[in-house]
C-alpha cells in the first residue's frame, strides 16, 4: 500500500518552504516563499506554497494524497491547531491550522512541531541503517525531536524532547518558563547573545571575535559549547540515540560550532572513562545546510498518519475503489 504523491511545508517565521516528494521521499518540486503573520496569513502562504510546489513538481493538487506541516509554537498533532508561535503571530488562542488548510487544499492535512518534523526528515533522509536519532534544536531556546525505532516520539502529553527546561544550575537565570537555570538559559542562540552582548552592540560578531583571540568572546562560546555538550550528553543518556544532529538558527556558523561542542565532550571523556566508553563526539553531527528536512519531515508524517488511517479501517468497509487506489 503505497501513498503517492505527498507535500511538505516549513513554517518559519521569515520563509514557508513546500516540497512535494514521491513514496521514496524524492524531493519532486520545491519552492520557498515568504511567511505572512497571522492566522490567515500562515494558511494562506502554506496553501500557494503547496499550489507552487506541486506545479513544479508537474502534478496538481488533485494528486496529492496529503500535506503534512511543520510549525513552531505548541501543536496538538490529534486535531492539528497551533497555539503559542509568537514568532508567527499565533497566540494563546488555538489555531485549526489543519482544517484551515484542509479547507483551501482539498486534501487531509496533518501538523506537527518543526522540530519533530526535521528529527523525523533527518531519520528519513539518511536511510534505513540510520539508527535511533535525536535532534538537537539551537534557535531563541532549546528543544530536542526524538526519533527511537523509526518512530517519533513524543510522549504522553506531547512534551518529550523539551529539555531546555530542565534545570541544571539552582543559582542561574531566570528562564521564561518560570523555573531558575534552565538548560536553554546557558545552551541557546539567546543565552549566547545575553553572554556576549552586554559589551558588544553585534551579538552574531561573538564567532568571529573568538576565533580572532578575543577572550571574553571565547568565554562565552566556550560557556555556550558547555551547556549545548551538557544537552548532548543528556539526550544520549536518557535515550542511548546513536545520532545527536545539531539544527537551529546557531547551526548557521557551521564548523566552528560543532568543534566547539566536540571540545567540551573530549574533555568531559578526560575524567570520565564511563562518559568515554559512549564514545559522544563521533555521534554529533550538524544538519546539512540547504537541505529541506523539515519539510520533507512533515511530508513523511503525513504520509505515515494517512496510511495508519486507512490500515485501522477493515477493508470491508472500504469502497472498493479506495482500497485499489491505495494498493496501487
């Protein structure tokens, strides 16, 4: 049983990019446009980002078999509404970006946090042999998207993969979920700049002054580089993932980064022949830049969520022109 055509979408706060992909995940049509806030404008840039993708790709709508979105913010992946994406306008009020779609589309939509949609693409991506893979968003705050067994994990009320707010120092800052030394306050893209940009107007300089030799801008990678080690650590620990892959706005320094990281795991492994024997520093990597994980993550998922709904349907209670269709 196969599920044809399928479409992706990305939602970020300055870009929504589309894919179409085949049932082998082969990106077919792809387009990039920019984001419009607000509840109608998201569903209206993700509904002509599909119309786009899918003309590229030669196909029409009436093609696709489903659309999967990935979005910041809080999702409810059971009725698919948003809430919380201030980055997008979306506030405390859910938004049914599922049915909204659905409605523009004409085809099932399913909708996912991004990123559980790039842990899913970057599992997807790198093949069969990929083991269990967990990735590592470093954006304004910290999460993880799980993947164990080829499946997404995420949890019982939708929260695993939160570890920026786990506490790891009593006497830190203040973290803007209510709690004090949070994980995210020492190990994301904010907590870098609130490290570096007290003396220094130029918050995205902190890379290139610390390769310069400039030492109060070593010291804030190399406090940065601690606390991303200390959520690498965490994740493989609690879950023994093979693959750790770093995302997020911070990954776009690229190299320097994950040396960094690589750094702080070697010389934890110094003290500690348990920490060595998990060998960590081979098991981090960055996420290909320019690649469309996300959206193929959320293509994957949509996929995934309409063949279980038709495998948990008898057969004989389908017409039987919905069971050759998806036979074939």
């Amino acid at each position: 049983m196969t599920a044809g055509l399928v479409a992706g979408v990305d939602i970020g706060g300055s870009k929504a990019l589309a894919v179409v992909v085949d049932d082998a995940n082969r990106v077919l049509g792809q387009v990039r446009l920019p984001t419009e806030r607000g509840a109608a404008g998201v569903v209206a840039t993700a509904a002509e980002a599909v119309r786009q993708a899918t003309e590229m790709a030669g196909s029409t709508l009436t093609e696709l078999t489903a659309v999967g979105v990935g979005i910041p913010g809080l999702v409810h992946p059971s009725n698919g509404s948003v809430s919380h994406a201030v980055n997008l306008d979306l506030g405390a009020d859910p938004v049914d970006l599922s049915a909204a779609l659905q409605r523009e589309l004409g085809v099932p939509v399913s909708v996912e946090n991004d990123v559980n949609a790039v842990a899913v693409g970057a599992h997807r991506l790198a093949g069969a042999r990929r083991g269990d893979l967990a990735v590592l968003s470093i954006g304004t705050g910290l999460a993880a998207g799980i993947v164990v067994d080829g499946s997404l994990h995420r949890g019982s009320r939708g929260g695993a993969g939160e570890i920026g707010h786990i506490p790891v120092d009593p006497l830190g800052r203040w973290c803007s979920c209510g709690q004090r030394g949070c994980l995210e306050t020492i190990a994301s893209g904010s907590a870098l700049s609130a490290a570096w940009q007290p003396a220094h107007e130029d918050g995205s300089s902190v890379w290139s002054a610390a390769g310069a030799g400039e030492e109060s801008a070593a010291a804030a990678v190399r406090s940065f580089g601690a606390g991303v080690a200390a959520a690498v650590r965490l994740l493989v620990l609690a879950w023994d993932v093979e693959h750790v892959v770093l995302a997020g706005g911070v990954t776009g320094v690229g190299q320097p980064l994950l040396d960094v990281v690589r750094s702080e795991l070697l010389a934890a492994e110094a003290g500690s022949a348990f920490l060595a024997a998990m060998r960590l520093p081979e098991r981090v990597s960055l996420l290909p830049s320019q690649s469309p994980v996300a959206a193929v993550g959320a293509a994957v998922l949509a996929r995934d969520s309409l063949l279980e709904s038709f495998t948990a349907i008898p057969d004989t209670l389908l017409p039987d022109s919905s069971v050759d269709e998806m036979s074939s």
